[in-house]
C-alpha cells in the first residue's frame, strides 16, 4: 500500500508536457501525411504505393532521421494489418477458379513457389555460404508472389477475367497456402524441437484447410441464408456477418497458435470460410477494406522499413547480394511456359504477372531476423532484391498489356472492317460470339481453349465470370468471340442456300465440339457481323434440352427448328443508339445507365444487348438474359459508332436449368 501511495505521489508530481505531448503529435501526424504523399507519387509514377511507403519509414525510421514517436506502437499496428490482410486473403479465395482452370493453377502455384525458393536457397548456400536453417529462410522468402500488386495491374488492363488473369487468381491462392505452410515452418525453426514439430504443424493445416473448405461450401451458406439471416433485421445483418467473422478470427488464431501452427493461419481460415458468402464479401467491402488498407502502411513504412539500416543501402556487398537473389526470378519467369494459349503475349503476361516478390516476402524475411535466422545485410539485401523486383515485373506487365490491347483492339477493328457495308459481297472470314453456361468443371477453360485450337478458331476476345457465392450451380459464363480461320463467305443481307448451308454445319461442327469438352452446359453461338450499315437478321436455331446433341438425322446434325426475324433497319438503329448513349451515360454519369435506355429506346423494340450490336462486353453479365444488360460496365470495342449489325445465332442447350443471375 506504501508503495502504491508513493508512485501516485511521484505521477502527481510529474508535471504533464504540453508542448512535447503536442509536438509528438504533429511528428506523427507529419508521418502519416508523408506515407500518404509518397505512396501516391510513387503510384503516380507507375511504381507501387509500397515502395514509397518502405522509403519514408526507411528515413524516417530510427536507424536514420528517428522522426517517428512511439515507433513499438505503429509497428503493432502493422501486425494487425497483416491480421487483416490474411483474413482478406482467406475471403479471396475462389474455389471454383481452382477448378475451373485445373491442373494449371496447381502447376504454376506449387512448381512457381518451390522451384524460386530452391534457386534461393542454392544460392544463399554457395554463392552466400550461409547455413542451412538461413538458406531455408532466404530461399522461402523466395518462394512468394506479389498477389495485389498483380492484380491491380491486371484488373488496369482489363485482364482478370480473361483465362490468363484467372489462370494467376487461381495459382495465386495456391501460393498463399504455401506461403502459410513456411511461415509455420520458420516459427517451427525459431522456437526449435523435434522433427515433430515440424511435421505436425503442416498435417493440421492440412486438415484444417480440408475440413474449412467443407464448411465454406455446404455449412455456412445455408445457416446464414436458410437460418440465421432471415431473422435478423436487414439493418443489422451487416453488423452481425462481420460480428461472426471477427469472432472466427479470435477463435481460430490461438487455436493454431496452440497447435504449432501460426497464428496467421487463423486468420486466414477465419477468412477462408466465409469466402462463399456474398454478405461477408459485401460487409467487408463496406466496412473494414479502407481501414486494412490504411493500416498496411503501418505494415510497410514501420514493420519493414524501420528495420533496415540505410547505411546499408550504400554498401556494394549488400547490393551485390541483392542481385545475386534477384537472379532467382528467372525460376518465376519460367512460369510463363503454362500460359494457354501459348503466345508471345500470353506466356510474358503470366511471366511477369508472377515475377514479383510481395507481401509475404516482407513477412517470411521480418519473422527470420527477429528469430535471429538471418543477420543485418543479408535481410537489407533481402528487401533489396524485393523492392527491385517489385518495381521492374508491374511496369514490364503494363507494357506488355498496352501491347495485347492495342493488338485485340486492331482485331475488332478487322471484324469491323470485314463486315462493313462497303465490303458486302466480298468474301470474309466469319465471326462468331460464343457463349457457354455450365456448372464448375475441373480444368474446363484448358479443355474450351483446346477445343477452339482444334476446330480452327481464333480468339478475338475471351471472358469469364462467376459470383463467389451459389457454388456448384450452373453459373459460370464464357464469352468468346471467335474468328473461323476456315470458313469464309461473302457478306451478304441474306446468305444464299449453299452459304447458309455451309455456316449451318460449320455452327453445328463447333457446337458439337464445345458439349464434348464442356458437359451439361447450355451454349449460343452467334454470327458476329460488327460493320458499320448492316441490317440486322437474326436466325435462331434451339436445341431442345431432352434431346442428346448429335442425335436424330442420319446426318449426324442435330434435330432443330428454325425461325427467321427480319428487324427494320429503324428499329435496329435505334437500338443501336440506344447503345451508344448508354455508352456514354456510363462513361459521364454512371448511375444513369437504364435510363438512357429507357428515353432512347424506339418504341416497340427490345433493349440493345451486346450480342446483337457488334460490341465486345468485357463486364460481369449473363450472356443468357438480354435483361443483364442493365448490369453493364459500358466498355465495348466502339463506343461512337451508329451502326446496325447483321447475326446469324444458334443456340444449344442440353439442361432444362432456369438461368441464374450473375
């Protein structure tokens, strides 16, 4: 009691400080401005926001300008992001992705994490000499792949719903898993044991991953949707989503903390098994994705860059070193030979996609120097040879991804100029818009772009969407427009007997092929005619869903029924305006999008649908319900042209499914 009094006597004598208190205010509200400022000249400067951020907490930081109070405070504050980075990760993850792109995501995410991280690992041993346990530590610090940066670069370029952008989402959530398995393995190495415990912790992750992966599918969608859900108020249910989301976090952390895993995989699974739920993804969005973001800065500038010493930076070993680690990206670069199709493009957007070292890279090297795995030098040139990589691989990515758009729009413009009205009667090759729904299938984007390959095909353009949620329904869309590299005829208003015979048979040859590689799914195939002048005639053929394709006639064609609409050239104008400034409404003002359809529309006529006018839609919708195209994001090949289109369209479907929503 006598000590207690004398401490609150020594408190009450301890004058209070205003202005040191007001000065470690205004440093630390300088510190946060600075980490703001610098990350968006750095974005400005087509570099990532975190290399500005890791700069300022590198000057900043106690090893040179020590401006920054209660630095222990931030760099706590840096771990809570990292808390909430993994529970956004876990969110992230799209299991039907996995599926969909199939032995490919498993190759580029395993063999694009392990074979880096031996060349690491081979170089910290002989070119560094260093011991085994911190060569292990350099080389997983290899082993990992920049998954935001990627995407936002991808997603700038209009690229992540295309295969070689869903090919990365895919393989990305592979690597992750990795990258949790080596965390828990640097902890294990850290703490030291048995062999034990080193095994075990990965057999419980196994399993943990297994037994989530379960209940994000068929436990947690149908108590929120089905049971609890429909009894909340709908002004709380955000509330209580993200309520049940932190609780599975404070759950799950010491459960695998406990267990000799790292707590990071908590998070992670806590994330990971809400990740079919639509409520989580959107109260997620809403509510805590701004404040993870900010917080990441924390991460950045102070977690990372208050360790380093700038001295280093100046000194010719460490950046000798750090090239000599930079040379383990050749291992990540190779990943490009996965790419499908296999072209020049392709394979230098997946290479460079998954050349950058990130988030994880900083996690593996932070854990390894304090669990005194690696020494001062080694880590700086670490970062180094990381920071490099980050500001090489998005650039090189951006350019190479100018390049593939400024080709695929030179093709549309082809198809525009091929079926224009000034080249009616010359002979063209012919354009189809291509659209599947189907269920999730293992490796069905190989087996659709194989099949393409195989029935001569070009792809003009390539998109696919799915909603996280509902999974295992049949609601995965594929938009293709295609070029048939071997039937040609002449453009005409209407096909004459033997032409329309030829592109009946060709139609009915590529649907046949795409129900052989995608099963039970329901497929259109239109005639693309994007000229400018062409009247619109629109043929529809049906397959009836009872009916197994290729059954019926001695022929060999499927039974059918056709029936034939003449649009007025007005009425198809019309609509074709009604594109146009629903184009431009959703460039200028984009919450008036349905209703410029609704003024503009000629009365009587339907609602102008992509298929039907010519433009590429590179926007989630569903290709099966001409009402989606409210839903649009507006981008299209041509947003200026005043032009009708000519379709020739057929249709297959073998379900009787009702279409869904996308």
């Amino acid at each position: 009691m006598e000590m207690q009094l004398s401490q609150l006597g020594e408190a009450a004598d301890h004058e209070y400080d205003e202005q040191e208190d007001f000065q470690r205010l205004y440093s630390f509200l300088l510190f946060i401005a600075a980490l703001w400022i610098a990350g968006k000249l750095f974005a400005r400067a087509g570099m990532p926001a975190l290399v500005g951020e890791i700069t300022i907490g590198i000057l900043a930081g106690p090893h040179f300008g020590n401006l920054v109070p209660e630095s222990e405070a931030l760099m706590l504050e840096g771990e809570l992001a990292l808390v909430l980075l993994m529970i956004e990760a876990g969110l992230h993850v799209d299991m039907e992705m996995i599926q969909i792109v199939g032995l490919r995501a498993l190759a580029v995410g395993l063999i694009g994490s392990f074979l880096p991280m031996g060349l690491g690992m081979l170089v910290a041993s002989f070119a560094l000499g260093l011991d085994p346990m911190a060569a292990f530590a350099i080389g997983a610090a290899m082993a990992t792949m920049s998954t935001g940066i990627a995407l936002n670069v991808m997603k700038a370029g209009g690229m992540l719903n295309q295969p070689t952008g869903q090919l990365v989402l895919a393989a990305a959530t592979v690597n992750e898993l990795v990258c949790i398995g080596l965390i828990t393995e640097i902890d294990a190495i850290v703490a030291g044991g048995p062999w034990q415990s080193y095994v075990l912790p990965l057999v419980i992750m196994l399993l943990l991953v297994g037994f989530m992966s379960f209940v994000a599918v068929k436990l947690v969608p149908c108590l929120l949707d089905k049971v609890i859900l429909p009894r909340i108020a709908k002004g709380n249910r955000e509330n209580l989503v993200l309520g049940m989301l932190l609780v599975a976090t404070a759950v799950y952390m010491p459960l695998c903390k406990y267990t000799g895993s790292s707590a990071l995989l908590g998070a992670f699974l806590a994330g990971f098994c809400f990740c079919t739920d639509e409520h989580v993804h959107h109260t997620w969005n809403r509510q805590v994705k701004r404040i993870a973001t900010f917080l990441m800065r924390f991460f950045f500038a102070c977690s990372i860059g208050f360790t380093i010493p700038v001295e280093d930076f100046g000194d010719r070993e460490v950046w000798g070193t750090a090239l000599a680690l930079f040379g383990c990206i050749l291992g990540k670069l190779a990943m490009g030979i996965f790419a499908l199709p296999l072209t020049k493009n392709e394979f230098l957007t997946l290479s460079f996609a998954w050349g950058s070292w990130g988030e994880f890279s900083f996690i593996l090297a932070l854990r390894a120097v304090r669990g005194n795995l690696l020494e001062g030098r080694n880590y700086s040139s670490l970062v180094l040879a990381v920071l490099i990589s980050i500001i090489i691989c998005p650039t090189a990515l951006r350019c190479v991804l100018t390049r593939s758009a400024r080709e695929a729009n030179a093709c549309i413009e082809l198809a525009k100029h091929e079926t224009d009205v000034c080249e009616e009667g010359k002979v063209h090759n012919v354009y189809y818009c291509l659209q599947t729904r189907s269920c999730a299938q293992w490796g069905q984007q190989g087996a659709l772009l194989s099949v393409l390959g195989e029935v001569d095909c070009k792809i003009v353009d390539f998109r696919s969407f799915h909603p996280f949620h509902h999974v295992g329904t049949q609601h995965i869309v594929n938009e293709l427009y295609l070029k048939d590299m071997r039937l040609q005829l002449a453009l005409a208003d209407q096909l004459d007997p033997t032409d329309q015979h030829k592109l009946d048979g060709r139609t009915a040859e590529i649907l046949s092929e795409i129900l052989r590689a995608l099963h039970d799914a329901e497929v259109k195939i239109f005639r693309w005619q994007p000229g400018c002048g062409t009247v619109d005639l629109i043929q529809e053929v049906h397959h009836p869903g009872n009916v197994p394709c290729m059954a019926g006639d001695p022929s060999g064609e499927p039974p059918v029924h056709s029936i034939r609409r003449d649009g007025s050239f007005h009425e198809q104008l019309a609509a074709q305006r009604a594109h146009v400034a629903m184009e431009r409404s959703m460039r200028w003002h984009q919450t008036e999008a349905t209703r410029a359809l609704d003024d503009y529309c000629y009365p009587g006529t339907p609602r102008a649908h992509h298929e039907l006018d010519g433009y590429v839609h590179t926007g989630a919708h569903d290709a099966f319900d001409l009402s989606s195209v409210n839903g649009s994001d507006g981008r299209g090949a041509d947003t200026g042209s005043d032009s009708a289109s000519r379709t020739s369209s057929t249709s297959f479907s073998n379900t009787d499914d009702e279409p869904s929503q996308v």
